[in-house]
C-alpha cells in the first residue's frame, strides 16, 4: 500500500508542476496574442498589472507587462506563505514565473482583428488554466491566493469572489478610459470566472460510501485522511455475510486519491459516489488529501 501512495504522490506532484508550466504558456497566449488586442483586461494580478501598465504608459512611465506583475506578486506569495506554507507556493510560483516569462518570450501579434472573439478567447484560456491549478491545489499567485484562501476558509465559489475582487479593476478602468474598454474586459472577466468554476471540482463535494469486508483495514488506513469518516455495520442482503459501509464527505478532486488508498488494501471494495453540499458541521475543504 505504502508504494502504491508514493508513486501517487510521484505522478502528482510531475503532474502539478506539467499543469503550472501550462498555465503560465495559456496565460501569456491569452494576453500577448488576444487580450492586448482587444485592449481587455484579465482578471486578478495579470488585469491590474496591465491597467496599471496602461495609466503609466499614459503618463509617460514605461513599465514591461513582467516587471509589474512580479512586483505585485512579492507581497501576495508571502501572505500565502503564512496562510498554506511552503509546498502550497511551490508550484504557485512555479505558475507566476511561467507565466512572467512567457509572456516576456511570446511577442505580441494579432492572430484575430474582431476585439470580442480576442476577448472571448483569451478569457477562456486564462479560466482553463487557473481552474486546473486550483483543482489540483495551488493557485496561480496574485489575486488567486487571496480567492482561494476564501473559498476554502468561507465555502464561497471562486468565480463569486474572483468577481468582487476584479470589480476595482473596471472601475478604475471606466474612470481612466472609456466604456468599450470596461465592457470587454468586464465580459471577459465574466467568462474566465464561469470556466474557472467549471473546471474547479476541488470545491465540489461528494458523497463516498465504501462497501467492504475489510473495514478494520481501511478505517485504519483513512485515519490519515484528512477528513473523518462514519463506519456503519451491515449484512449483505443476498450472501447474508457482513458487509461493512464506510461514509465519507470529502472533495471531487480527492477521490483518485481514495480510491488508490482503498483498492490498496481491499480491491474488492465497491465505491459509490454522489453530489453532495457540505453546509454546517466541523467540515473544511483543504489542498491536500
């Protein structure tokens, strides 16, 4: 069972690291060859820092994309650091620094002229991206960090709090530039906030119930899980031999992790999941299993 956790943990961690990398290229796609064009704004740290780019430029003051959104970022990864600890900034700054330097690396170009498919297109890519990560997680730094920590300490979907965040950011737009700027970027926000919360099961929760000759052995093994779980006794109704069920409350994203730990020890096991709303209860939704 032990090996069978470690490589697990092996091809997750190769994993998150493939799905940091990636959003860092999308992100940098979706702003050098889609948002720009369409003078649109993202969402969290990338949307501020472009803004802010874009009132300096007018003032004379010439700042690059990168420099801004690594400035940004310096207060925010070390308010993460108090908040997740070291192994959840990993691979969120392994994001942030993929994404500053693509973004660095990939000149700008205009691939489409219409300015709202730029904007459909680079939003959709920028809520894939950040969606990912966020279910396998970690976050993709800036704003992120601060949505996450919400949505996980107060059960609020990121999309809805993503959206109060970046409400200054069209504000400010309107006062400094004109409406067609605010509009675009505001749909744009819109779309990357749907998809983000399409993508991001970790903030589903499920249902599990575990049928099994071989509780004492599980129960054993979920005792280092981070959620607790109900053991109730039973009888099959056919074989009239006891048949154990197990009752887990746990997160989507957690259950390849369970259903690796439970096969390990009784491949017999039948699993059963559904959809399920944690409302009241000692229950808190967390980054690892």
């Amino acid at each position: 069972m032990l090996k069978a956790l470690v490589m697990f943990t092996k091809q997750k961690h190769v994993k998150n690291c493939f799905l940091a990398v990636t959003y860092g290229l999308l992100s940098a796609i979706a702003v050098n060859l889609f948002l720009n064009n369409a003078q649109s704004y993202s969402i969290g740290v990338t949307g501020i820092a472009q803004l802010l780019q874009a009132i300096l430029a007018a003032t004379g003051i010439h700042l690059t994309l990168s420099l801004l959104m690594f400035l940004l970022n310096i207060p925010l990864f070390i308010f993460a650091w108090h908040a997740f600890g070291l192994r959840y900034i990993t691979y969120s700054l392994l994001a942030v620094i993929s994404s500053i330097s693509f973004i660095q690396l990939i000149p700008e170009a205009v691939i489409v002229k219409d300015p709202l498919t730029n904007t459909l297109i680079g939003a959709a890519l920028v809520g894939i991206g950040v969606g990912f990560c966020f279910n396998n997680g970690f976050s993709t730094g800036g704003t992120d960090i601060i949505v996450n920590f919400i949505q996980l300490r107060y059960h609020k979907k990121v999309g809805f709090v993503n959206n109060l965040i970046n409400s200054l950011i069209l504000i400010i737009t309107a006062l400094f530039f004109d409406l067609g700027r605010t509009v675009y970027s505001l749909i744009g926000m819109l779309v990357t906030s749907y998809l983000m919360d399409h993508f991001f099961i970790l903030q589903k929760d499920v249902n599990i119930l575990i049928f099994t000759k071989k509780s004492a052995q599980i129960t054993d093994s979920l005792k280092k899980f981070v959620h607790g779980a109900t053991l109730v006794q039973g009888t099959g109704v056919y074989t009239g031999e006891p048949t154990d069920v197990i009752i887990i409350v746990a997160q989507k994203s957690q259950l390849n992790y369970l259903k690796h730990l439970i096969q390990a020890v009784d491949p017999d096991a039948f699993i059963s999941t559904q959809s399920a709303n944690a409302e009241l209860g000692n229950y808190q939704r967390v980054f690892d299993a």
